[in-house]
C-alpha cells in the first residue's frame, strides 16, 4: 500500500505547516474553484512559489454543479462568438488527453421535427467539427429517423424527421476539481480548503502585497505575503474586489443554472440527447452520469453571490416540461431523484437588464490600482487556458520572472492510459488500486454505504486521509457523487460516513451530531419528495 507521500499528496498538517513558515510567496491565489485551482496548478508547474486558499471545500459552488460536459460550446456559435467556440474546441481536446479517467468522448444527438432543422444543424456541427481541428472528437452526421430512434429510446416518435449526432466531452467536475488540486501540490504548491481570507495587507504604497486569514474549522488566523495577489473567486470576486476598494464596481452578474437527476431508464441507450432551442430560446441537455440521467440546464439572472442557490419551482417545471415535449415516458416530479443548483460567474454586461443568453462566457482579467489580479467569467471546459493567461498577467505586470507554461501536457494526478469507464468506481484512476487495497486491509472498510450504489466505507477512509476531505458533505456531494445522483440514498449514508470520520479525525459525538444535521439541512435543498 502505497503511503499518502507516495503518492503524491501531502497531509493537510504539513501544508499547514507550510503556511507558517514560507516568508514569500510568488503566487496567491483566492478561490478553489475551477478558476483558482487551474491558476495554482499552472503556476505551481511554472516552479513558482504557489499558495492557493479556499474559503469553503474544493469546488463546493459552480465548479460541482455543471452540465458535466466539456464542449466547445455549440450555442456559442449561433451568437457569432467563433474564438470562444475554437478555443473550447481547444481545450476540450487537451482536457481529454491530460485526464482520460475522468472525461470521455461522449455521442450526442440532436432530434429533428422539422425538415430544415436536419439541414440547419448538420451545416451548423459541420463547421463546429471544422473549428475543432486536430483535436477533433468524431465527425458530425444526419442520420435518419429510424436511427435516431434506435440512438434514443424513449424519444417522442411522432413527427421525427431525422437528427444529427455529434461528438462532445464529459466529466465529473468536483473530481477534477479535486485531482487538479491535487496535481498543484505534487508540483510543489500549498493547496488548503477551509481557509478564509478575512483581509488584506497593503504597502506604504498602497499595493496589496498579502492576506489575512483565518482556518474556518480552528479559527487560528494566519497571514501570508506575496508578490502577486489573484482573486479567482468566482461569483464572490466582487466581495473580494470591495475587500481591496470598498467602492470597487461590481464585475459579475450571477446566472443560476439549474439541474436534475432521473433514472437511467428515460434515457436508456448510450447517447445524450441535446436540444437545441427550447420554448424560450434555451438549451437542455438529457446526458448519461454515473448511471443516471443529468438533465439541464436552466439560465436565468440571480441577484446575489451563494455557495447553495436553490431550485425554485418554475425551475424543476421548466426542465420537467421541455423534457416530456420530448419523451414518450414522461418524468414527473416523483422521478426526480436530486435537484441541485449552481451560479455561473458571468462577466457583467455594461448595461442593465440583458439576457443571461447574451453575457459574454469569455473570461475578461483585471489588475486594481493596487495590483490585486482578478479573473472573472469563463467556463470548466476553458479552465486551462484562463490559468495560462492569468499567471501571464502576472508576468507582464513585472510581478514574476517568465517562466513557460507547461500544463498544455501535464497529465492531471490519477491519470492512466487506458481506464475502465465501466468499472463504477473508474474516476479514481491510478489511485483506485489503493481505494481498492484499504478494504483487503481493513474487511469492514469494503461494506457498501448504501445498498444500490457502489460507494464503500474505503472510500470514506480515502477521502480523508488522501483528498482532504473534512465534512460529511465533502464525501457525499464531491469526493463521490452520492448527493447529486440520489439525496435520499445520501441521508442513509451520512450516519455511515460521519462515523467513519469523526474516527479518522479524532472527532467527538457533538461533531458527528453537528455534521448530520448540518447535512440533512443541505440534503433537503437537493430534495423534491
């Protein structure tokens, strides 16, 4: 069995201990999302001092509650947007090659009732097939009717005049979030959840050159100093930019986007069903996950910056509605087995009142008079490239000595060759012969949580001792997936897990009891029945 050096990852004690006693930093990054874990992973591989602080869990708002696609971004195209599509086409490709056991090349189809939409949107994947180039994941094709039907079953059959498929990725996004965390360490970087910036520190000349904070679990207050500050904080960067100048303008505009989780069985073949313009000019996506169905999303503007947005009615009836236009077997609201919600950090439009269809999702970067970095915008699929083009910020600003990218090529930690996508437990990669090996040491550890999931007490154990998991909800909602594919099969395993953890952790009774209420209270807002 290998021991948690070998492979790679340090204890959080020790990254603790680092926090301490490094005098400088290169790099400090806020935020641990998608955004701010690519900037570490990308600075840390560039050999600079890297310091990343998240003042929650790894991934716990936007970054874990996407689509699960990694696309180029169809819908982009219709708005003329063609280098955002190009260079999420790009991405998407490196994406799949540096983590292949956590992305797969995914088929989807597009159910046609018109005539001129077969022609329309064979043109249309033709030219996003063109855009993608050597990175490429299969050609696009009108199939006939017959086809389609047989690619998805339970498509509504009457008035079908055709589709046409095309080829795009998919991911487990909290997963990756956590395995690029991971990856920036192995690099030399300081990665650390549950760490609050509570301020900053400022020069005589009124640069911002470091942080204050504070460890949300021991309230112990830390501080550390910087060459280069980055805010990546996601729909908070406002507060933080307001942290720097309290009369900073506001740089983002939340779009809520909304998903739910059914049985496999309404959709039961391979493939994904896209549709590509729904009653109000949306786009849903019915996509294969974990043997569920994740079906979404929704895009509407949301007025304030929250870690747990939740699922209003008029959501769920719009997912449910434009679903059923669809299918024979129609999903009500007792299919759903979770629902769960997340805010896009869409760069603000200069005038009020635009759609959410219509803010840009390009990344724009910032540097405040007093030198605070700030990345707002974007999306997973492009998180690489935000990353290269923030620490090249920094560089230009004569904050860091050039130093090359290389993450073009870094393979993400957990990469392997040639992974089983149909073992159940396969985003685990290289390390899951290690999950695997904790229940020949320990037989009670290979029990699983709940019976019709493949979850077991190992991985319990794991997501403590090697991913830096410290609440129940960091194993249940990210480290495996449990509450956004059944919130109910997720409040029978918290007892299993709090236990398992507060063990790990030399916690006491009042912890387990606060962890599951605190759980159940969260486990609710997933819920519909």
């Amino acid at each position: 069995m290998k021991d948690i050096e070998a492979v790679g990852v340090e204890s959080r004690e020790r990254l603790l201990r680092r926090l301490t006693t490094l005098q400088e930093w290169d790099v400090i990054v806020i935020g641990g999302g998608a955004t701010g874990l690519g900037i570490a992973m990308d600075a840390a591989s560039r050999q600079y001092k890297t310091l990343l602080v998240e003042q929650a869990d790894f991934a716990k708002g936007t970054s874990s509650k996407a689509t699960k696609l990694v696309h180029g971004g169809v819908r982009y195209m219709a708005q003329g947007d063609l280098g955002l599509v190009r260079e999420a086409c790009y991405e998407r490709g490196l994406l799949l090659k540096n983590a292949p056991h956590l992305t797969k090349n995914e088929t989807f189809v597009i159910p046609n009732y018109r005539w001129f939409d077969n022609i329309k949107y064979t043109i249309g994947l033709k030219f996003y097939d063109l855009l993608a180039g050597k990175l490429s994941l299969g050609a696009s094709k009108y199939i006939s009717k017959r086809k389609t039907l047989e690619a998805l079953p339970n498509i509504k059959e009457e008035g079908l005049k055709g589709g046409v498929t095309y080829q795009d990725g998919q991911f487990d996004d909290s997963r990756l979030a956590l395995n690029v965390a991971q990856t920036a360490i192995e690099q030399g970087g300081c990665v650390l959840n549950y760490i609050q910036v509570t301020g900053f520190i400022k020069g005589n000349n009124k640069k911002v050159v470091g942080v204050e904070m504070k460890d949300v679990e021991t309230g112990v207050a830390y501080s550390a100093i910087g060459k280069t500050i980055i805010n990546a904080t996601g729909v908070y960067v406002d507060s933080v930019l307001q942290m720097d100048r309290t009369d900073a303008p506001n740089m983002i505009r939340p779009s809520k986007g909304v998903h739910i989780t059914l049985d496999r069985s309404f959709l039961p073949g391979a493939h994904a069903l896209m549709i590509p313009e729904t009653s109000d000019g949306r786009v849903l996506f019915a996509v294969p996950w974990h043997d569920t169905l994740i079906v979404g999303t929704t895009d509407t503007l949301y007025d304030k910056a929250e870690l747990e947005p939740q699922a209003v009615e008029e959501d769920i009836d719009f997912i449910l509605n434009t679903a059923a236009a669809y299918m024979v077997r129609k999903p009500l609201r007792s299919d759903v087995r979770s629902v769960f919600a997340g805010l896009r950090p869409l760069a603000a439009p200069k005038a009020d009142g635009g759609k959410t269809k219509e803010i840009s999702r390009s990344h724009k970067i910032i540097v405040s008079e007093s030198g605070l970095i700030t990345i707002t915008g974007g999306k997973w699929t492009t998180f690489r490239r935000m990353a290269q083009d923030t620490v090249q910020k920094a560089i230009d600003n004569g904050h860091l000595p050039y130093k090359k990218c290389v993450t073009e090529n870094l393979n993400v930690h957990g990469h392997t060759n040639q992974p089983d996508i149909n073992h159940p437990l396969h985003f685990y990669g290289s390390d899951l012969p290690y999950v695997e090996a904790l229940g020949v040491e320990n037989p009670a550890w290979s029990e699983p949580l709940v019976a019709g999931h493949p979850f077991t007490k190992a991985q319990v154990i794991w997501a403590v001792r090697h991913e830096y998991a410290r609440k129940v909800e960091d194993v249940l909602a990210r480290r495996f997936r449990l509450l956004l594919l059944d919130s109910k099969a997720a409040l029978k395993a918290a007892p299993a897990v709090a236990q398992l953890m507060a063990e790990e952790l030399g916690k006491d009774a009042d912890w387990i009891q606060r962890e599951l209420e605190g759980f159940k209270a969260l486990a609710l807002g997933y819920s519909l029945n």
